[in-house]
C-alpha cells in the first residue's frame, strides 16, 4: 500500500525507496547462502574493475567489462538480495572513478531529490544545458561518459525523445489545431524537434510535471509559443484537481517506470478518459532485457520498475475503457517498450 500512497504524493517525487519497496513486495526470503555467494562475487567483479582502474587499463574495455558482470549477477539474484548487493556496490571505493563522469555523479547525488529528473536526461541527449558540467569533467571522467552517453538505455531516452516528436507531428498533421499533454514533461526535449510546433501546427501542448524547476525551465525556453507549462503529478491527474481539458494526444514516457501496476492502470484510465474521440494516448516504459539495469541500479542509482512487453499488456488488460486499438512496440534498440491506446 505505501508504495501506492508514493507514487500518488503530489508533494514529493518518486524516491529510490519507493522502487525498493516495489522489489520487497515480490515477498523473496533473503538466505545467508545467497548473501554469502552475491558478496562474494560482487566483491570480485568490483576488485577487478578498480585493478583496471588503477592500472590505466583502457577504459571502454574497464566500463565494458563491468556493465555485464553487473548485469550477470544482478539477473541470477532475487529482488532483496540484489538490493542488499547494490548498497554494497555503492559504497565501494571504485565509485570513486565512476562518480568523475557527470552523467554517474548526476544521476548517483540526485540534486534534484528525485531519480531520473530532467537535468539528467539533459546529460543523455547531450544537451547545451550540461554542456558546461560535461567540459569541467576530469579526462576520466569525459572517457567514463563517453562510455555511458552511448549504453543502449541512453540510446534509447534519446530514441524516445524523437519517436515523441515524431508523434506530435503526426498527430498534428491528422488533426487541425491538435492538442497535447505530456505528463511528467520535464524539460520536454522533444518540442525542440517538433516541425509542428515550429510551423504553428498546435493549438496547445500542456507541458505537465511536479517539478517547479522544470515547469520553469519549460516556461521559459517555449515563451510566446503554444506551450504551457502547468504544475502537476498523478495525484492531481487522478484526483481531477486540475481543469486541463481534453486532447488528441497525450503521453507519458518517462513515467511508468516509477509506477506500480495499480497506479499505472488508474492513470492509464484517467488518460483515456481525457482523450477527445478517436484521440491517441501513449506510455513508455524501460524494458527489462536492456542489459545495463544492473550499473543504472548500483553506481548511478536509478532503480526502476523494469517491465517486459507482457507486463505493459498486463496494464492494459486491465484497463476498463473502451479501446478503438491497441499497438505494443518497442523502439529500434529494444530499450523501450511503447504501448499507444486510441479512443
């Protein structure tokens, strides 16, 4: 139940601790064998990355080489146990190479309180706006984010990005001033590469997120445009507190990740409950196989509800709406699983 009540908080965001609840309630018994035995091995897989570390070993090889042993462990090791070792993980002295690649540090410090924030992203699409922080790293540190810019989950945020622009031009050109939400907008990226917003195509595009620096950050970057950049969470989404109207297209791609089932079935209702006829409604959500959960969950600590294309059907299954049509795909890296609703 409390892991409910977290994601519905409108006051605070979604926590690491909420995500490790999500992982407890899978009601996994934690053993002294399988500590003993995920120690151990956590224990050479971290001395032999700092032994690289210190021997000016060529890093691509180092951060290689670790992902997916990383991986290796943290897919033959139950929930608890798995969370038992990524503590460990995270205070091992290796983090001290790690942490020099801004991307890492970000992600690890959470300055914004919350995991995966819009700064963050910022640092995957290798935006102007970090561009100040990326040229302060250390030379290890630069050579540690060349290394994760380019891991298949930052390949993929970047793939959404554009598959949402991509969306909006769609669905702007099938409907005369279309309008859009985007929940949990963040920066909203994608506007900037939207033809349809650019050629005065949209009515409206209601930039949604509980994060007032976002919210500020989009109000000022989309200043005189069509944008609006609203204050905002799944709290007053479902709680109908806010009067937002009704759209041809909504979405929410950064969001599900966070969200137990529950949440997501009532939000997915809701959504399509705010689409006009024939409206669109997309979520996306990290794929479980994407092969570099387990450096995301330790050293950057970014825990997410990782989900298989059977989960995300699981959530429509149990939506009690009416749906026109049902599409379930993922993007060309198979990072990300799409699921688009229409009305």
């Amino acid at each position: 139940m409390k892991q409910f009540q977290t994601a519905l908080d409108g006051y605070s965001l979604v926590t690491a601790q909420s995500i490790s609840e999500h992982a407890r309630s899978s009601g996994n018994i934690l053993t002294t064998d399988q500590i003993k035995e995920g120690e151990a091995e956590l224990a050479l897989i971290l001395s032999l990355t700092q032994q690289g570390f210190e021997a000016n070993a060529a890093v691509p090889g180092i951060m290689k080489a670790l992902t997916e042993r990383l991986q290796a462990l943290m897919n033959k090791s139950t929930p608890l146990v798995w969370t038992h070792l990524a503590s460990i993980a995270q205070a091992h002295p290796v983090s001290s190479y790690l942490l020099q690649d801004p991307l890492t540090r970000w992600s690890f410090e959470k300055p914004r309180g919350y995991s995966g924030d819009a700064y963050l992203l910022d640092f995957i699409y290798e935006h102007p706006a970090v561009a100040a922080q990326v040229k302060a790293a250390s030379p290890l540190g630069s050579e540690i984010y060349n290394f994760t810019r380019s891991a298949p989950s930052a390949v993929a945020v970047r793939e959404r990005r554009d598959l949402l622009a991509a969306h909006v031009d769609a669905v702007a050109g099938e409907n005369d001033n279309a309008e859009i939400l985007a929940i949990a907008a963040g920066h909203l990226r994608e506007a900037e590469r939207s033809q349809a917003l650019q050629s005065g195509k949209l009515k409206r595009w209601v930039a949604l997120d509980q994060d007032p620096i976002s919210v500020g950050t989009v109000s000022s970057a989309f200043h005189g445009s069509c944008v609006e950049a609203v204050n905002g969470s799944v709290r007053t989404i479902l709680g109908r507190a806010q009067k937002l109207g009704t759209f041809d297209f909504i979405y929410a791609a950064g969001l599900y990740d966070y969200l137990a089932e529950s949440v997501a079935v009532r939000l997915t209702e809701r959504c399509l409950q705010m689409l006009k006829p024939g409206g669109k409604f997309l979520l996306a959500n990290f794929a479980k196989d994407i092969g570099v959960e387990g450096y995301m969950e330790t050293f950057m600590n970014w825990p997410l509800i990782w989900r298989t294309d059977e989960d995300v059907q699981s959530i429509i299954d149990k939506v009690r709406h009416h749906l026109a049509d049902i599409s379930v795909t993922r993007g060309e890296n198979g990072g990300v699983i799409y699921a688009v609703l229409t009305v």
